[in-house]
C-alpha cells in the first residue's frame, strides 16, 4: 500500500520537467547531469534547504536516503553519498532520487494527500514513482540518449545498467 498520493503527473510531464530544470542550468545538450555538485548547490538556490550525510546505522537496511518535505531537509546515507561521490551510477540515482522528491514537493508544489483509505494508487499519482521517473529523465535525457546503444548511456550518462535498461525502455 502506497501511504501518500500526489496529484497526478505523467511521463510526458516529468520528461518536460526534466527538459526545462537541464535548460535552466545550460546543460540541455550535456548526456552527464553532475549530480553531486548540483546536490552541493542546491541550498544556494533554494537557502531553505539543507542536507546532511547520516551514517548507514541511523536508516533501515533498505533505507537510502530521505527527504523531508515539512522542514526541506534531505537526509543520504554514508555509504550512499560516498558511492555517488565516486560515480556509482546507483547511488548517484539515489541521490537525485531525494532531490526529485524535493524539487517536485517543495519547488514545483505538486500536491500530497494520506492514503488512508487503503487505495490503489497508480504509478503517475505515486509520489516514488514519480521521484523515480524524475531523477531518471534528468540523469538519462530522452532527447540526447534515443537511439544510443544501452551500454554507451551507462557510461556516458553514469547510471546504472538497471537504471539505463528501464529508462531506454520508456523512450519513444
């Protein structure tokens, strides 16, 4: 059960989102979107923001990261961070993964609602589902990597296989 349901965005909207956030920072025709430093400045553009790096032992084993949305806090894990910071294209989804959540919740305002009714959330209403189809059409932009071969996108996008794979799948 999904705990939380946002007001409905569909690919074609996050894609766009996408475009537009790459546009503004000048980086529409780059494939490596520099997740780490854009996480480093991301309290310069928005000063309500802050972030920390927490050790591994303060989330749960499937825990990565959080973003709290009340108090526009954003939480990484140690390990996570670290990873990020030497290219591991998991961690470095991870990471923009949270900024996602922060950019769409806080930035753009899309609204959030409890679930307490125990529905079915489809995906495009699921907050996680859209964090994840967020961070993955800035890090694996539509426009630059179609027609590209998978293990090109990997490495020139610095995702992981699984992240390339699903992304190259959802491109029309």
């Amino acid at each position: 059960m999904v705990p939380y349901i946002s007001q409905p965005l569909s690919r074609h909207n996050l894609r766009n989102y996408a475009f537009q956030l790459r546009k503004l920072l000048h980086m529409e025709n780059q494939l490596y979107f520099p997740v780490m430093e854009f996480l480093e400045v991301l309290p310069d553009i928005f000063p309500q923001l802050s972030w920390e790096i927490v050790e591994d032992t303060e989330f749960s084993q499937y825990v990565h990261g959080e973003t709290d949305i009340l108090n526009h806090y954003i939480k990484i894990r140690q390990s996570v961070y670290d990873g990020a910071c030497e290219g591991n294209g998991r961690d470095r989804m991870t990471v923009m993964h949270e900024i996602a959540h922060y950019l769409l919740l806080c930035v753009n305002g899309v609204k959030l609602q409890r679930n307490f009714d125990k529905q079915v959330v489809k995906a495009y209403c699921d907050p996680e589902w859209q964090a994840k189809c967020l961070a993955g059409e800035i890090m694996i932009p539509a426009h630059l990597v179609a027609g590209m071969d998978l293990f090109d996108v990997i490495e020139k996008c610095g995702v992981s296989w699984d992240a390339a794979a699903y992304q190259m799948r959802h491109i029309s």
